[in-house]
C-alpha cells in the first residue's frame, strides 16, 4: 500500500481533474499509469505529470557550446541497460531458465530509440537533477515497463556520465471471459492486446464482446509518437445496429516541464439502448438505436514554477444525441433476430427518444503544488514506487447553445460548472 492520504471533494457530479500522478490510469494511453487534469470524459482538457507526450520544456537547459556556464557540469554521455522481462540468472532450475530465455526471445524490448525520445535531455545539455528526475518518472509510468532508473556519474573531466536503465514488463495479453447460461457456453469477451508493438509503445488491440444486446469487433491502435510527442489513437469496429469510430490527437503537458496542451477528438457510432419490460409484455426487451456524435478541441496553459504551478484552459465540444430507428423487440433472448415494434411506442417510451444536441463553451482554471518522493519496498508488487505528495484543486464553468446543430435537432441552452481537489501525503 502505497502511505498517501487522497481526500477528493466533487461537485455538481463531475471530475475537474486528478491530482495523483502515480495513481492513475490511463485513457490516456491503455497501456500507461496516467494523471489528466479533466472535467469530464467527454472534454478532457490537460494531461499530468505521468504522461509522456510532449512539448518545449518551460526552461530548457543551456548547451555546453552556448558559453553558458553549467554549474553540475556537462553530460558527456548517455548509456542505455535495456533488461528483458525475465532475468534466466535468477533461478538455477534449468527448465525454468530455459523458459526464461524463451520467453525473452519471443518478446521485442523496447526501443533504444524510443527510450532516448522520452528523455528531456541530451548529451551536451548541462545536467539538471530535474529534467533527471522527470525523465525516470515519465519513463517508470508506461505499463510496459516495469521500472526505469537513472544515475549519474562523474565522468573524471567535469562532465556527467548517464546510465538509463529500464526493465521491459510482458506486454503481450489474451483475455477471454466465458459464462455457463441457458445450458450452455458462452464466449462473451476475447481481446487480443499488444502493449509494446515492435518496442515502439504502439497500441493494438482486438475486441470482441457479445452479451445480449451488444455484439461489437474493434480495433484499436495508438501511438505516443505521432509528429514527434503527440499521442494519437483511433478505434473502429461495429455493433448490431451500425458502425462506430472514435479517434483524438493530443498534445499534452510534458511532466512537470510543459507549458501547452491541446487536443482534438472525434467520436460517433450507433449502439442500442435497451429496456426491459420485466415480464409486463410478451416481448422481453426494446431495443432503441441511438446514434451519438461528439467533437472536441480543447487547449490549456501552465504558468508558475515547476511543481508550483497554476493551469487555464478552454474547451469547445459539439454533442448530437439521434434515434435513427427503428425500434424493435427481442423475444427470449435471441437478440439475433429482433422483430418490428407491435403498434405504437407507448408515451413513457417515446418522451425519453427526443434528439438534443449543444455546442458547449467551458472554461478551466486549476492550480497543483506537488512534490515526488521515491519509496522502497511499499508495493506488493513492485520495489520501488514514485508518489506525489501535495494537492491539486480546480474548478470548470460552461454554457450550452443553439449553434452548429443538424437540421431539425433542438438545441440545449443550459450552464454547468464542476470543481475538484486533490490531496496525497505520507501518513
């Protein structure tokens, strides 16, 4: 158990943002432990500490060759210690060790390339213990990396020699979930996953889920090196009533360095909305296709110094909710072969299948104080852990409007506003 204390205190229903770095996962990127500063799933606005996209560092080191003077000296040197997933030394079963260094054969370790793009340093740079500490920390929150290391050494000239060390975890997954129902079998779920495509950290990922209602094949593939640092991602398949696709792009707050965020996103698919009648009819289930579209552009800027800093942001989202029809019903539960609506919906049905849509205008302001420990030995599962010790609060105001609709779909005019507050310490 990791000794952190984390109160949050929510209004009006919603989420601002995450103040952990270290506690989060990741929408962001499935494979990564995540921090987003956010309002809600459907407008997040800024990502945390824990994210490894990127942008221009707030205060980038001088280089030795720009005459200015470097007061812990000029790294010289950057070595890289990429391990495997399995050590075959750990153990002096032959079969054991034999499987070891199968396994390690079968799987790809993660790009030098790759580790090299996450640091926020070069050789060259004057070494800052902070721009060091960032690094291992943004490079520890992958998922496929089961830790990450960085240490320092004199080069005996004045300079700073880098070792990096990271150790891969396994980052190809199968799951498949069945149930026994109605006599039978069942294979409800099966994903096939691949966390750490070719060492890249790409994304990918088959989806097959049939339960009732719902029989959806995905695919999903995401990056956290399109055009550089931006992370992308983009996910397509179909359910029985239509096709479905979502995609963003975002280019995120880099640790605690980062001055911009911004992000793009587009979704829209069709799925069912389903009711049960509870035995009052002779049908068992109506089925409601419902078509929803929502796009995204949202932007945020982080002023103060590092650790100690204070975030405004903007997002402006579109949101279409549409009932293409037709309705239908299931009998049983062969979902399969549904039949036609019987007459005409009754009232209670028919009021809650109104098409709506909103282009809503919400603005951010948010502030983090955060400082990161390291721990030994507090996780079951891990050695050594990074935790943020501070707080974050923020807070959101909106306002819906009639504007940028379809044709014929009416417009909601509300106003909303959400607040959060974070907090972790040592207890």
């Amino acid at each position: 158990m990791i000794p952190g204390l984390a109160a949050r205190c929510e209004a009006l229903g919603g989420s601002i943002a995450h103040a952990l770095p270290t506690a989060v996962d990741a929408p962001r990127r499935p494979s990564a432990v995540r921090s987003t500063v956010g309002v809600a799933a459907w407008f997040l606005v800024v990502l945390g500490p824990a994210a490894a996209g990127a942008q221009e560092v707030a205060a980038p080191a001088p280089r030795s060759g720009d005459g200015g003077f470097c007061a812990e000296g000029v790294i010289s040197s950057i070595a890289l210690d990429r391990r495997s997933v399995f050590d075959p030394e750990s153990t002096e079963v032959g079969a054991l060790s034999w499987t070891y260094r199968a396994l390690n054969t079968l799987h790809v370790r993660t790009a030098p390339s790759f580790i090299r793009r996450e640091l926020l340093f070069e050789e060259g740079d004057c070494y800052d213990p902070f721009l060091v500490n960032e690094s291992e920390r943004l490079l520890d929150a992958y998922g496929f990396l089961a830790g990450a290391r960085i240490t320092a050494e004199d080069d005996g000239v004045g300079g700073k020699s880098l070792l990096v060390e990271t150790q891969d975890e396994w980052s190809t997954k199968v799951d498949m979930g069945v149930t026994y129902d109605d006599a039978r079998l069942n294979v409800e779920a099966f994903e096939v996953t691949e966390e750490n495509f070719l060492g890249q950290g790409i994304f990918a990922e088959f989806e097959h889920r049939q339960r009732r209602e719902q029989k959806a094949q995905s695919l999903a593939l995401a990056t956290p090196r399109l055009f550089g640092r931006a992370d992308a991602r983009i996910r397509f398949g179909r359910d029985r009533p239509g096709r479905f696709f979502d995609q963003y792009v975002r280019y995120p707050f880099i640790g605690e360095t980062g001055r911009y965020s911004v992000r793009q996103g587009y979704s829209q698919g069709t799925t069912f909305f389903s009711y049960s009648t509870d035995g009052t009819a002779e049908y068992d289930q109506v089925l409601v296709p419902q078509y929803r579209e929502v796009i995204e552009l949202s932007g945020a800027q982080r002023f103060g110094e590092r650790g100690r800093s204070w975030i405004a942001g903007m997002t402006l989202t579109r949101d279409v909710i549409r009932f293409p029809g037709p309705t239908e019903v299931v009998y049983g539960v062969d979902f399969d072969e549904p039949q036609p609506y019987p007459g005409d919906l009754p009232p209670d049905l028919e009021s809650q299948l109104a098409e709506s849509g909103a282009t809503r205008v919400s603005l951010h302001v948010g502030t983090r104080r955060f400082r990161f420990v390291e721990y030994q030995g507090i996780d079951g599962l891990r050695d050594r852990v990074i935790v943020g010790h501070g707080f974050y609060a923020g807070a959101t105001v909106g306002k819906g409007f009639d504007l940028f609709l379809p044709a014929g779909v009416p417009g909601i005019d509300d106003v909303f506003g959400r607040a959060h507050f974070s907090f972790g310490a040592p207890i």
